[in-house]
C-alpha cells in the first residue's frame, strides 16, 4: 500500500511553487506565474495554483494515479478540458468542516507527525478582489509519455492554464501559503475552489493562509519561544509567532499591504526606490553613477528625461490588470540590476537605495519584536523570498535590526518554502 502524500504551495507575486512529499522525502515540484491573490484575482489565482499542482503530478509516477484518473487524462488531452474521477492513494481521516476559519492555523508536532489545526484571527474581514475570467483559449493539455525512459510522465502541451476539475491524486493534507491573503475573507474565497478540487474540506488537512506562514516551521522545532517570519520577495510582510504546549500560535502582523500602500524592503520597493534615485539625482544635475545607466538600459531609454514616460507606459495589447501587473514586475525585476550594480560595480549610490529599503523593513518589523510578543534573544528569525536570499541585504536587514537593538538568537533563511512545508506536513528529514 503507498503511504499518504502531502502538498505544500508557495503562491507569490511572481511563481508559484507546489511541492509533493511523502515520508521518505520529496517526490514531486511544479511551478506556474503569480498567484498572489490581491494582484491577480480570484479565478486567475485558483488558476494558477492548480496549474502548479498538475505540473507536479505530472511527475509523480502512474502507481500515485487511480486507473480511471489516467484514462480520464487521456480523455482531456483529446478534448481539452474534462473532469477527474479519483480513487483515495494513501489513508487519512476525513473530518468535518470546523466553526473556525481555515486562514489561520496551529502548527503541532507529536510522535503521531504534523498536523495544521486551524484558529481563528483577529485581522479584520477584507472583500477578495473580484474573479478575472480566463482566456479560454489558454487550456492545459496532458499526456502520458507511455513507454520510453520516463514511461510515468506527462507531457505539457500547453502550460497555461489547467484544463482538469479535480486532482487525480489523493492528498493527506495541504498547505497553501499564498500572497494576498490577508484575512479570513480570502482563504474563505479560496477554500470553496480548493476544497472541491482536492476534495478536502476546509480545516485541519487544507489550510490557507499566507505565505509568510510557510516560514514558521522552524521556530517549532528548535526549542524558540517565539519568533518573526519575513517575506521580502516581490512583496514584504511579517508575521509573528508564539510557541505554546508545543503548538505554533499566530500573534500579529506588519505589513502585506501590497505595493500601492507598502510592500516596505521588497523587489518593487527597492526598483521604484532606484528609479527615484535616478529622477531625483537627474533632476538636482547631481553627477552619473553607475545607477543611472544600468536602471536606463534597463528600461530602453538613452536619456533621464525619457524614463518617466518608459516607466509608466502600458502595453495596450494586454487587458488592463495583466498590463499594470507587468508594469509592476518590471520594476520590482530592476531591483536585480540594483544588486549587481551594488556588488559587482561597488556603487555607493545602489548601496544606498539597498540600504534605505532594507532599513524600512526592519522598521515594519519592529513592533512585532516588543518584548512582550516576541523576545528576541529567544526567538527565531525566519527569512524568505528572493531578496533576503541575498547575502549584501539580508546583512544589511540584520544590521538595521541590531543597530535598533533586536538581536534574534537564531537566524534562518529558507529558499524553499514549499519544499520545507512538505516535508514537515509528511514528518520526513531535510
């Protein structure tokens, strides 16, 4: 008999990442665009999320599918479209929808493994952005491979949006920790799709919450009282944690307010910082930096005074929502010519755009780490996403915290946030 699997998702502003594991380690990744909720939508959200999730079954090998999934599988690839009947793979109790919202939820671990019970938070309802409709046109089409070297993967035709209603693989649990999410109000948006297509009811074995709780994991697990998990990829937040009867409780949060109101030390935060910077400096007939060149060859421009118009200009082949979220991207994409200026070319200029973004996250910080939440000397920090991965400013975030008198007793960064929500929902070794 297979053992049960699990599934974790890392939804952010620019991927989203799922990952499968069972006891013995990882099986499967997939991977697909934004599915950050409050950019996208809902209906392009939910989207993205299952494309992710497909493009990792489809590397599971066939014994995980139910006979009849596959054959329905094949139906879809010659039709397009089509819905999933499943057979259970592995065990796992089913339990009944609970009175509490799955956005929050209590990390336990105990002999028996890990299990996500969920609690109610105190963050005030928000009305979910309204559903976008997908193109049509744009359909998911998979096929077994069938004999050859990989005789148990699927072919991706064409890997844009999901074509399949329900998964054909039976998960214990799954964990979604998507961008966006900001308050009970959009895990319940989310949770009818999930459920239905997981065929789990919202609660202990599908919990939705916020990306940044991907990252609480280790505060767990390694003897912390409490401690902060930070985001700073395409956009920033900060949740803080307690640790009680050996269960990980949600205290508050900073930030995650998008990059229309803040979005503090993040990719977008540091690309708009720049392109001010350069405005600025152009505009006080300050002297060139390498700055400035690399942010106008970034954005195709020959002189500063063309930039502005570069920057707020829409590509009018795309609908409004995807046009402004590419504009977005693009700037939080210049944060990389930031860096590279900064380490490779030595520029004081970039240092110092980097420095004053990494300097207002740990400002958003800050009042999460009081003294009474959170000690710091006896807690844990945990980073992610794709700035703090940076070694120049991740120190830069840790000196602005110390230079302000936090000092966590531990320090973590984690790369792969869904990979390590995996494998502690299935309780196997890193």
């Amino acid at each position: 008999m297979l053992p049960p699997i699990h599934l974790c998702i890392d939804g952010g502003g620019t991927k989203t990442s799922c990952c499968i594991a069972s006891p013995s380690g990882i099986l499967a990744r997939g991977y697909a665009g934004t599915s950050n909720i409050a950019e996208v939508g809902l209906a392009n959200s939910v989207s993205a999320l299952k494309l992710a999730t497909e493009r990792a079954i489809a590397s599971l090998p066939k014994e995980w599918l139910a006979s009849e999934g596959w054959d329905e599988l094949e139906r879809v690839n010659e039709q397009g479209a089509g819905h999933i009947s499943r057979k259970s793979v592995g065990s796992g109790e089913e339990h009944p929808e609970p009175a509490e919202d799955a956005y929050g939820a209590v990390l336990t671990v105990s002999t028996d493994g890990v299990s996500l019970t969920p609690t109610a938070l105190s963050t005030p309802p928000r009305t979910p952005s309204p559903p976008k409709t997908p193109d049509p046109a744009d359909t998911l089409r998979l096929s077994p491979l069938g004999g050859g070297p990989h005789p148990h993967l699927w072919v991706v035709d064409r890997p844009s949006a999901p074509a399949v209603d329900r998964s054909p693989v039976r998960f214990a649990s799954v964990w979604v920790g998507l961008a966006g999410v900001d308050a009970p109000s959009d895990a319940a948006a989310l949770s009818g799709p999930l459920s239905e297509f997981f065929d789990i009811p919202p609660g202990p074995r599908l919990v939705i919450q916020n990306d940044a709780a991907l990252l609480a994991a280790p505060i767990l697990t390694n003897g912390s009282t409490g401690g902060l998990t930070v985001v700073a990829g395409t956009g920033s937040v900060c949740l803080a944690w307690a640790v009680q009867g050996g269960q990980l409780h949600y205290l508050g949060r900073r930030g995650g307010t998008g990059f229309l109101l803040g979005d503090e030390g993040s990719a977008f935060y540091i690309g708009r910082g720049a392109l001010r910077a350069v405005v600025d400096d152009f505009d006080a007939g300050a002297p060139e930096t390498p700055l400035h060149g690399m942010v106008r060859e970034r954005f195709g421009v020959k002189t500063t005074d063309g930039l502005l118009a570069k920057v707020y200009e829409l590509d009018e082949g795309k609908s409004a929502s995807v046009a402004a979220n590419q504009r977005k991207l693009a700037i939080a994409e210049l944060s990389r010519a930031v860096v590279k200026c900064a380490t490779e070319l030595g520029c004081e200029r970039a240092k110092g755009v980097l420095r004053d973004s990494a300097t207002d996250l740990a400002h958003q910080a800050l009042p999460l780490v009081d003294g009474t939440r959170i000690v710091d000397s006896r807690a844990t920090l945990c980073l992610g996403g794709g700035m703090l991965g940076l070694p120049i400013y991740r120190e830069m975030f840790l000196h602005a915290l110390e230079h302000r008198g936090v000092r966590f007793a531990r320090v973590e960064y984690i790369a792969d946030a869904a990979g390590r929500g995996a494998r502690t929902l299935a309780g196997c070794a890193e």
